[in-house]
C-alpha cells in the first residue's frame, strides 16, 4: 500500500503558513510516496511517447535499405513493446495522478474543516463565511490540481530532454531549432502569467465575497421576508454576481489570449521543422527516416509544452488557493492549546468548578439552577464554565479543582464539561448517529436519551426513527423538537459536569415538567448547572443560585426559597414569579425570553 494514499487520514498536519510555496513543498513532501509513483509513471509514459518517432524513423530507413526483413520485424517488435510500456505507464499515471489529487484536496480540506472546528467563534470575526467555506470548496481542490498535475510535467520536462539529445545527435541544426525554440515559446508564454495571476487573485477575492453574501442572504431569509428586505438583498447579490462576472471575463481575455498562443506558437515552430528538414532531406543532409522522427518530434513537443504551460496556470491558481487557504488555518484560536509542558496536571474527578468572577459554585454531584432577572448575563456565566474564549475570560478565570480551565488540555476538558446552549443546532444526518457526538452509545442509550428528554414524538415524526435522515438543521421538526433533540444530544454526552442554558424554554408546560423530572433522574448524583428561571424545572434541582449584576446573592432550595422573607429570597421570587403564568401556553412556544449563544 502506498505511503498515505487512503484519505482521510488520522491527521493532515499543519503547513507552514509562511508562503503559499512553502505549504506546496511542505505538502509534496507528506505525500512523497505516491507522488514520486505518479513521477515515475508519468515518466515513464511521456519518453515512451518520446522514442515512437525515433523508432519509426529507423524501421523506415532499414525497410527501404533491405527491405522486409529481419530489421524491419526488430523494429516492429521494438514499437511493440514502447507500445505496452506507454499503455501500461498511462493506466498507472492516471490513477495516481488521482490519488495525488484526493490526497492534498481532502487534506487541505480536513485541515480547513479541523481549524474552523477548533476555532470558534474567532475564525467568523476575522473571515467572512464565504472565505471559510470557499477553502474548501474550490482553494483545497485547486491546490490538489497542483499534484495531479506534477507527474505528467515532470514526465514532458523528461521527454523533451530526451528529444532534444535525439535531435542533436542526428541533425544539430533541426535540434538546435527545437531545442531552442521551445524555450522561446514557452518565454512568450510567461509574460502573461502575471497579468492572469493578477486578475484570477481579484476574481477568487469577489467570489468569496458573493460566497459570503449568498450563505448570510440563506441562512437569514425568514428575517428577511419579515421585514420585507428580500428585494434589496436580492439586489446586493445580483451586483456582487455582476463583480465577479466583469472579473471572469478580465480573466477569460488574459486567457483566450494565453490557449490562442499555445495552439500558434508551437504550430510556426512545427511548420519551421518542416521545412528546414525537407530542405536538408533533399540535399541528403538527413535520411528519408530522419525526416519523419523530426517532423513527428516537432509536432509531439507541442504536447509537452502545452503541459508546461497547463503546469504554469495550475500552480499559479494553487499559489493563490493556498494563500486562501494559509489564511484559514493561519487564525488564532479562542481556545489555544498549550504545549504539553506547559499543561497543568490535571484535577481527578470529582471535584468542584468555581466561576471566580461569579462566586459560582458547584459541588460534585448536585444538580442545580441558575436564576436571574437577565437571561443573557446567566447564559454568559454558564458558557463560561466551557472555556469558549480564553482572551475574552482572561478576568473571569474559572477553576476545575483549583486549577485554572485555560491551563488544561482543551480536548480532555471538553470531554468532563460539556455546555449546552439555547441556541439549538442540529446537522444533517441519520438521527441515531446525530445524537451520539461520542461514537459510543447503543440503541438503548438512544432510547433512554430520548425518552428523557420526553423526545419519542420525534422518533415517530421522522421516518425510520433512529435510522432515519434528518435534513439540513433538523428543519423538518418543530422548534420545540429541535430543543429536545439537542438535550437529548447532551446527556449522551455522559459528561462529568454538565451545562444546560435554557433547555426547556421552546416547550409547553407539561412537556417542561416531565422533560424537568426525568433530567433530573438521570443527572442525580453528578455535577450539573441548568440555567433557567422556570419553576417547575427549578423545583427538582438539588439547589437554586440566584445571580445578580453579575454575582452570586444568595443560593438555597427552591421550595424554601419561595418561603423565606428576606429580600434576596424576595427578588427570587419575582424572577422566577414571571413563568407562573406560562403554564396555559402551546405547546413548542417559547416560555421565557431564550438567550442567544455565538457558534463556539
């Protein structure tokens, strides 16, 4: 098997982000085995391809010198052979030059897709959207050309060496002419490499723009029709589409102009060869043969050379897409991970999380609430708790046994915290493998998931249950749905500690209640935090801690909070007096205000 040729692999490796050259090197290298592979193929496809004039012209000569004999049937044998060597190196050219192109395309795309992962929310603010998705729909596979490409170039660059000695040895001055020539040709061809450079960087700039512009105009048009803004997006993107259209025909012009050439130049240097080899063919300069390996010559180094010159756009589009793509994988996390010697060891399990900034605390095994007056200041305490964004909580450090979160491995954390959001996103997918984020639940698991989070309407609403598809975010269920799909989500999870930011807050009041008593079953005895101000979640938690500006006030049952009289208890109470009236609403309608959580 073939040194990486099976992608995805287990990791692509970063590249260096210094120069878009550098990460083409840097990638040539990783997939060295099947490149070199698709050189030798190629090789060995283009000199075969080489030698036919050469051998033609020699069974021509020895035929009309001795005729049919045993020369002729050598020279036939030999054609024979360079045949099969030539088809053979073609078949096998052909298939790794497409592993060339799967390996480095699906490469840079997992890298693109393993960045915009771990970055967060940092990787929005510093690229627009359409530059992310662009990376991986069009750079990465630009640069995969690059490498399907480099066996056949190297394989042309061969044989026109081998040419250029065939033709020198017989006739200098043909050789000279073709050896000389092609340079020329090519030459004329680079000068309009950079004015095609130019304006495929400004056309690849306004597509990622409309890119952007189309993906934000998809995902908010139902806002749009509510406030009747259709039209005048619809016109942002016809004027963005118009950009790129003026830019593809910049680049087609530059183009047009760069094929036209390749097909002419090399055609005046074949009509040269021509008529210089006919000339010295009647002063018996060359022999009748010779002639016609050199006009075949002059006409197959047409083919290397439109290879070289194919070579040149692909690597220049490469040079770009990888710049894009450097760009990419060049942004800052929001959760950078720290060397290993640098990583605190980490806390056993068990131990108590500590918002400092808060005075948030919560003990190993309980289950408690979290209350307050303004949904998005608990909804900000509680995502902290996850480590979203390590510049951002510089100030608010939380602590997992004493020990600051940022100071810990980032994919160990992730796997004993796990914060849940209000905002629910759901993916595409069969419904069963959307659940289990872990790869390890059965269809009892599943099914007990399910049934706490009072979600088995779901199971019959989507055709085959768990092994039925859920179509682009879960837009085929209710909102209400969606939520419970998402919980359901989180306690697969099975983590440590987990946080839950509104989770009931898109149901009716009976589904809250049922949803409320069974989460709280199957979290008893492990650390988790639901932040919500609904009573009837709150009144099966272990303990309520009522957050105000910012800071814990006071804490305690929610039973007992409701009976006390002092003025903490009493400002809990009309927090959490406001859903008291909710009971009577639809069922899937919001209950409560529902916070709102960047993607992370």
């Amino acid at each position: 098997m073939l040194r990486g040729a099976n992608p995805p692999l287990p990791d692509p490796g970063t590249p260096p982000l210094g120069s878009p050259a550098r990460a083409l090197w840097w990638q040539a290298w990783r997939q060295r085995g099947i490149l070199l592979a698709s050189l030798v193929a190629g090789t060995a496809t283009m000199v075969s391809q080489a030698l036919t004039p050469l051998f033609i012209g020699r069974a021509i000569d020895d035929g009309l010198t001795h005729g049919f004999g045993a020369d002729l049937v050598r020279w036939c044998l030999i054609m024979l052979l360079n045949g099969l060597v030539m088809v053979a190196g073609g078949l096998f050219s052909h298939r790794f030059d497409v592993q060339n192109w799967l390996r480095a395309s699906f490469s840079f795309s997992q890298m693109v897709g393993y960045k915009a992962s771990r970055t967060g929310h940092r990787i929005t603010q510093k690229l627009p959207t359409g530059e992310v998705v662009s990376a991986v729909a069009n750079d990465a596979l630009r640069i995969g050309d690059v490498f399907a490409m480099t066996g056949r170039f190297v394989g042309g660059v061969l044989a026109y060496v081998t040419v250029a000695v065939v033709m020198c040895t017989q006739s200098l001055k043909l050789g000279l002419v073709v050896v000389v020539g092609l340079p020329v040709v090519a030459g004329i061809m680079a000068l309009l490499v950079k004015p095609l450079q130019s304006r495929q960087a400004t056309q690849r700039e306004a597509q990622g723009h409309l890119t952007a512009l189309g993906a934000d105009t998809v995902s908010g048009l139902r806002i749009l029709r509510g406030i009747g803004g259709e039209e005048v997006f619809t016109g942002r993107y016809v004027e963005q589409s118009q950009k790129v259209r003026h830019e593809g025909v910049r680049v087609a012009t530059v183009q047009s102009v760069f094929d036209g050439l390749q097909v002419l130049l090399p055609g005046l240097l074949v009509a040269l060869v021509l008529w210089l080899g006919a000339h010295a063919a009647v002063a018996g300069e060359i022999t009748p043969g010779e002639l016609v390996t050199f006009y075949a010559y002059a006409a197959f180094l047409s083919w290397p050379l439109q290879l070289a010159t194919q070579m040149l756009q692909i690597t220049t589009r490469g040079l770009i897409a990888a710049g894009k793509v450097q760009a990419v994988l060049g942004t800052r996390s929001a959760t950078e991970t720290a060397d290993d010697a640098a990583l605190a060891e980490a806390p056993v399990a068990g131990v108590e999380l500590v918002d400092d900034a808060s005075g948030l605390r919560l003990e190993p095994g309980r289950v408690v609430g979290l209350v307050s007056a303004d949904p998005d200041e608990a909804a900000r305490v509680a995502t902290r708790l996850g480590r979203f964004d390590d510049e951002d909580e510089a100030d608010t450090p939380v602590r997992l046994g004493g020990v600051r979160l940022a100071d810990l491995d980032k994919d160990a954390l992730r796997h004993r915290i796990v914060v849940s959001e209000a905002t629910t996103h759901l993916f595409s997918g069969v419904l069963g493998e959307e659940l289990d984020a872990r790869g390890r639940a059965t269809e009892e698991d599943l099914l007990g998931a399910m049934m706490a989070a009072d979600a088995q309407d779901v199971l019959d609403s989507v055709p085959g249950g768990l092994t039925g598809e859920l179509p682009e975010k879960g837009r085929s269920l209710s909102g209400g749905q969606r939520q419970r799909v998402a919980l359901a989500r989180a306690l697969l999870t099975d983590p440590e500690i987990l946080v839950l930011v509104e989770p009931t807050s898109a149901v009716d009041a009976h589904t809250e209640a049922r949803i409320a008593e069974r989460v709280a079953e199957v979290r008893r005895g492990r650390t988790t935090l639901v932040v919500t101000a609904s009573p009837l979640v709150l009144d099966h938690v272990d303990e309520v801690v009522l957050l105000e500006d910012g800071l814990v006030t006071t804490h305690g049952r929610h039973a007992d909070l409701l009976a006390r009289t002092d003025a903490a208890a009493t400002r809990y109470r009309d927090v959490v007096g406001r859903g008291m009236g909710d009971d009577e609403q639809e069922p899937d309608e919001p209950a409560r205000l529902q916070t709102t959580g960047g993607t992370r």
